[in-house]
C-alpha cells in the first residue's frame, strides 16, 4: 500500500506520467523538465509567471534546478514494486540484473539505460525514442522502415517509402519533429488559453462572492430596520386599543356614576318631584347616550397618527414645498400659494440668472442636504409634464437645464401616453404607464436615493435612482400643458 501511494507521489502533475528528467520551482514543486518549460513559454509576453500548482508569480522566467534525489527514486521505483518488473521496459544489454530503459533506438530494435545510452551512436539514423516494448509500433507496416514523417493531408506518420514511392507519394508531409513542435505550440496555446479562461472563471467567481456577501449584509440591514418598523407599529396598535378601551371604561362609569346619584335622589322624591324632575332631565341630558362619534374620533386620530409615523418610518419626514417664483420659467403661471404651476401665456417677468430661460420649469424654495423627505404633487390635470429633484447648480437655459437631460437632475417624465424616468441624458420607458394622478417623490440623502411612487392602492414602487449627491437638491417641475400642484402632508396612503 506505501508503495502505490509512492508511486503516485513519482508523478508530474502536468502529464501524470512518472517523472522524466525532473526540475523544481523556488516555490518547492517539482515536475519533468519537458513539461514545465512548455508552461513556462505558453506564458511568455504575459504579465509574468506562476507555478501551475500553487500559482506563485515570477517576475522573470524563473531558474530551474534538477531533483537528483527525486529522480533517483523515480528510477528506483519500478524494482520496488511486485510484477513492475516484468511490466516495465529494461536495457537490452544489461543481460545481469534488469535495469530500466531510459530511451529505445529504433534502428537497433534495443533498448538503453542511462549508462548505455551515452556511449550508443548519435549518427542520425539511429532514432531514439521513450521506452517501448513494441518498437514495430514506430515502423511503417509495409516497408518495415522507421516511420520519419507526417503526412498532413492523410494525418498519419509514414516512411521514406511511402512518401516516394508509395500512396503518399505528391501529398504535404513534414517531418516528425517539425509536426511534434507544431503540436507542442497548439497545445502551449490551449493551455494558455485555458489557464486565462481559468483566472477570468476565479475573478468572476470572486466578484460575485463579494456581491453576494454585500447584498446578504444589506438584506440583513433591511430585515433589522423592517422588524423594528413593524415592532413599533404593534406596540403603537396595543397603546391605541388602550386608549380606546379606557375612553369606553370612562363613558360606562359615566352610567354608574349617573345611576347612584338618581338612587340618591329618589329619597327625596316626594318632597321634591319637581326639583327631582328637573334634575333628573339635566342628569340625562348631560349623560346621554354612548359617545360613539367620540370613540370613533379617538380612533381616526390614533390610527392616522399611527400612519403617519408608518409613512415617515418608511419615506421619511414629509416636505413642505412652496415653488420659487425667481426661478420659474415666464411661460408658466404660479399660484398665489406657490403650490401649483401652470403653462400660459408669456409673463414678462425680469430676465435674471436664476430664471429658467425657454423651458417651462421651476425650482422649489426650500433644499435638502441631509435626512429623508417626501413630498407628493398631483399631476391629473395634465398629459405633458415632468417632476424630479436638481441640484442648484442646474443650467437655467438650453437643452441642459432640461430635467434629466444633464448629469444635475432626475425626473419622471410624461409626454401624452407615454411615461419614462429621465438621467444624464438616459431614458427608461415604462411600458405599463402610471395608474394614479398622484405621485410621490422619495429623497433619502445619506443612502443616494430618489425614489417614485404611484399613490393608488396598494401603494406602487416606479423607479429608484441611485447616486452619491455632492450638493444640496431642490424638487424641481416641468409643465408642457396644464397644471400640476403640490399636495398637501398624505396621512392615509
């Protein structure tokens, strides 16, 4: 059992065959000389080297340094393994004790050692090769001659034969050894390329990992601030149901109270009928009946101060927007209350820097720089028209102070039927419209968004922008026909 866990240990990881010639890396790692100088030129004119195992980088080309030791065990291996000894290929003329072939000549039909090998002939007629048992493997099956090309067009390896006389005779051959170093570069581009395809698989992998663990640590934050949100919304539930119960206490102690204080009276009540007459008409007058409209009331007011505080956990606190005239455009009307923006007819107002020039825009007076706001702006008069929020910064003429047409601004937009949100010159249609003539625009600052909303029921999410705001922004209209006025604070929806 130790020796096959051994013999595995003897093996390049790159071909998986028994170590030929072996080298190490700085980095510890062995692997046959062959094998790792293929590697190490399919990485050339990269931005540097890696050991395939552990991936260690290399500026330069790094040295490699033979394993004695290592291939002096890989040799060894074959004799310390039951039946490897007849299995393996042995010298030809080590006719004592077997010793492991190191090449195969395929003129002489013999195998060499290490020792016999470097006194064999080097004339080019003897071809060496890995050991073989079978070198008739390596002749060509007619002409019994070496096989010393390929042929290109039958991809197969032939002879001199049959390559002059024979059915290859007039196609494209090569020799062996140039179609090896053609196969060798195929393969050293393959496996440059999958070697890319393996570091682009790991950085995607890695990238989505990191979005993974972002969006688990925003889901969490998210789940935390809903909890406490719907937590708060019990307990303010729970105080309301007191409060309502203790107001019904209160009335139907009323009744007691009443009851006792005519029981007193009825002592009385033959001396003093008229006066017990009269008393008793006040006692019931000032009694009367259950408060129902009271309790009622109780009730509508806890439960809008409940939603208020719902819709302020949720969107924020809600804005007070009044639209300044200074800024407005002189084809557009504004309300004396400074809430509602109208197209008509030239206004002559003065010409002056903060003015919108040609467009039928206005900025609101009030800005934001910190914290989360709401405001809502009734648009159901109107089939042409835009809202949004702007820094102030915004151009006051031109096609880039249109809303969203610039990198300052963000809108929803409607042109007839058609409705979309507008930044930086991009356009989102939204191809199922908006079903309500109410919409509310989100500003939550520190977390860089502008969020919409259609005000129909159940309340509906139309678009969220995300940014990193660098200056404070105001709520900002657009009227092409009709009108469009702010709403007042929303308490039910």
């Amino acid at each position: 059992m130790a020796s096959a866990d051994l013999s595995g240990e003897l093996k390049c990881s790159l071909c998986v065959e028994s170590y030929i010639d072996p080298v190490s890396l700085r980095c510890g790692h062995s692997f046959c000389r062959v094998c790792i100088d293929c590697v190490l030129e399919s990485q050339e004119g990269s931005a540097g080297y890696s050991c395939p195992e552990c991936r260690e980088k290399y500026k330069d080309r790094p040295g490699l340094h033979r394993n004695i030791a290592l291939r002096n065990i890989a040799e060894c291996l074959p004799s310390t393994q039951p039946g490897q000894e007849e299995a393996g290929v042995h010298c030809t003329y080590c006719v004592d004790s077997p010793v492991p072939a190191v090449m195969s000549c395929l003129l002489c039909d013999a195998s060499l050692c290490d020792k016999h090998l470097r006194v064999h002939s080097k004339a080019p007629e003897h071809v060496l090769c890995a050991p073989t048992t079978s070198p008739e493997t390596r002749r060509c099956s007619i002409h019994k001659k070496i096989l010393e090309y390929y042929c290109t067009e039958d991809a197969s390896c032939v002879c001199v034969s049959c390559r002059l006389d024979g059915e290859h005779r007039g196609h494209q051959v090569e020799t062996l050894q140039e179609a090896s170093e053609k196969k060798k570069e195929k393969l050293r581009n393959d496996l440059q390329t999958l070697m890319a395809e393996t570091e682009e698989a790991e950085e995607r992998v890695q990238s989505l990992e990191e979005r993974r663990r972002k969006a688990q640590e925003k889901a969490a934050g998210e789940a935390e601030r809903v909890t406490a949100l719907f937590r708060d919304l019990r307990r303010r539930l729970e105080e309301l149901e007191e409060r309502v119960l203790s107001d019904i206490m209160r009335q139907v102690q009323a009744f007691d109270d009443i009851i006792r204080q005519l029981e007193i009276k009825k002592e009385e009540l033959s001396r003093k009928m008229r006066h017990i007459e009269e008393l008793h008409d006040k006692q019931l007058h000032d009694g009367g009946d259950l408060d129902v409209a009271g309790i009622s009331r109780t009730l509508n007011t806890g439960l809008a101060d409940i939603m208020s505080g719902v819709n302020e956990a949720i969107y924020g606190k809600p804005a007070d927007i009044l639209l300044d005239v200074n800024t407005a455009g002189n084809m557009l009307c504004i309300s004396n209350d400074t809430k509602t923006a109208s197209s008509s007819s030239w206004q002559n107002r003065p010409e002056t820097p903060e003015r919108f020039q040609g467009y039928y825009q206005v900025l609101s007076s009030r800005s934001f720089s910190s914290g989360r706001h709401y405001w809502e702006v009734d648009v159901g008069r109107s089939y042409s028209w835009r809202v949004g929020m702007c820094y102030l910064s915004i151009a006051r003429g031109g096609e880039q102070s249109r809303i969203g047409w610039n990198n300052k601004s963000w809108g929803l937009d409607r042109g007839g039927y058609q409705y979309a949100v507008i930044h930086d010159r991009e356009v989102i249609l939204l191809p199922d419209g908006i079903p309500s003539d109410r919409v509310r625009i989100c500003l939550d600052y520190e977390a860089g968004q502008i969020s919409f909303y259609a005000l129909c029921d159940p309340i509906r999410h139309i678009h969220t922008f995300t940014a990193t705001f660098t200056e404070p922004l105001h709520a900002v209209l657009y009227v092409g026909h009709g009108c469009i006025k702010i709403s007042g604070r929303s308490q039910g929806v």
